[in-house]
C-alpha cells in the first residue's frame, strides 16, 4: 500500500527490483475492498514478489549501455530447507552518466531485498524487506520566454555547471532518497472456506530534491 497522498505519484523502481516480481496487474477503477490503501483513488497497480525458490537458485545479470550505464543484479535462493523454511536475498546497483552535463542519472542506485517464508503446518508466514537507496542530479531548468526559443538549441543542451563556486553547481541540484520497506503475512486457515489473514506493513522513506537559482551570495 504505497502512495503519495500529496500527488499520487508512485515510483516502483524504488520498492523493487524487476527480476524480483512475479507478477504485475493494474485495477482499473475503485480496488478492491480487501487492499489495506489509505488513499484508494482510480484504481491500482499490484506488484508482487517472487517468492523464494524451493530449489537452490543463483542468478547473475550484468548491463551495459551508452552513457557510462552499468547495472547489476544477484540473487540467491536457499532452497526448501530442512525447517520448511525458504529464503532468498537480491543485491543491485545501478550508475550511469547524464545525457548531457556534469553528473549522474543515477549517480547510483543500490537495492537490497531478503525474503523469507515458513510453514508450520497448515499455516502460512511470510516475511519482505526491501531498501532502496538512490541519488541523482537534476537537469537544468530553464525559464523559457520567446527571446530564448528563438535560440532553442543553446538552452536547451546547457545544463547545470561543474564549478563549486556557481549557483547552479550540480551538486546542488541534487535527488536523493532512500526508502524501506517492511511488510509480511500471516495466513491461518479456519475452515475450508475461512482463514484469517494478518499483514502488517512499515514504509520509510527520506529524501527529497534540492534546486539551486543564480549566483551565490
């Protein structure tokens, strides 16, 4: 249940790595009444996690691309142990440089998630953490008026500067921000047709994005 209740933006690469999903569905309209939302306006995105594999499993992605792009991506599963119990645990990181001026888009992105699941019996628990950490810098935003668009392709390709001294200094126009997520369940079977079902969930997340206007006083 992840929402911003001030725009109702979400950014999912912060939550999650692609290679951990199993699945991902779109509910158009109002969800459904089950979904623990605080905000439940014009529908939702559900993602859901692979759970760890019963077998013993290693998996090792590596990217490259142009403007400097690296990604890589590892995950190990456990396997079924003699517990019952599964567990998987996925690491990535992500740079790559800007398309134009100094600074990084990302300047990196590190994700770290753990799963685990265990049966005692008939019942069912399962537990998700995920930390994502990222940081990148903006692009220069230019006020555009008609004298500038005459000159489009000047100001449109400068961006932020790589002097420390000046007020548009990229690293002063910056996006940091790091979010984790807690979340698990708890599926305890009462009949055949009734369970009860506990899923408590901690979401924190830090950051936010710095913008920078002139010269320095």
């Amino acid at each position: 249940p992840l929402n911003d209740s001030g725009n109702f933006a979400v950014y999912p690469h912060e939550y999650s790595d692609a290679e951990n999903l199993s699945s991902v569905s779109l509910t158009r309209g109002s969800t459904k009444s089950s979904a623990p939302f605080y905000s439940d306006i014009g529908g939702s995105v559900e993602l859901k996690t692979k759970y760890p594999s019963k077998d013993f499993h290693a998996q090792v992605d590596e990217n490259f691309g142009s403007y400097g792009m690296w990604r890589g991506f590892y995950r190990v599963d456990s396997g079924k142990l003699s517990t019952d119990t599964k567990v998987f645990a996925s690491f990535s990181h992500t740079k790559a440089n800007k398309w134009k001026g100094p600074g990084e888009a990302p300047d990196h992105r590190n994700h770290f998630a753990l799963g685990v699941t265990q049966e005692f019996g008939n019942v069912h628990a399962e537990l998700f953490y995920d930390y994502n950490d990222q940081l990148n810098y903006s692009y220069k935003y230019h006020q555009m008026d008609w004298t500038k668009a005459q000159d489009y392709e000047k100001y449109y390709t400068t961006d932020n500067s790589s002097n420390p001294t000046d007020g548009d200094y990229y690293k002063l126009n910056s996006n940091p921000y790091t979010n984790q997520v807690l979340r698990g369940a708890l599926v305890i079977p009462v009949s055949n047709k009734v369970s009860i079902d506990i899923k408590p969930y901690v979401w924190l997340g830090e950051g936010g994005g710095y913008y920078s206007y002139g010269a320095p006083s």
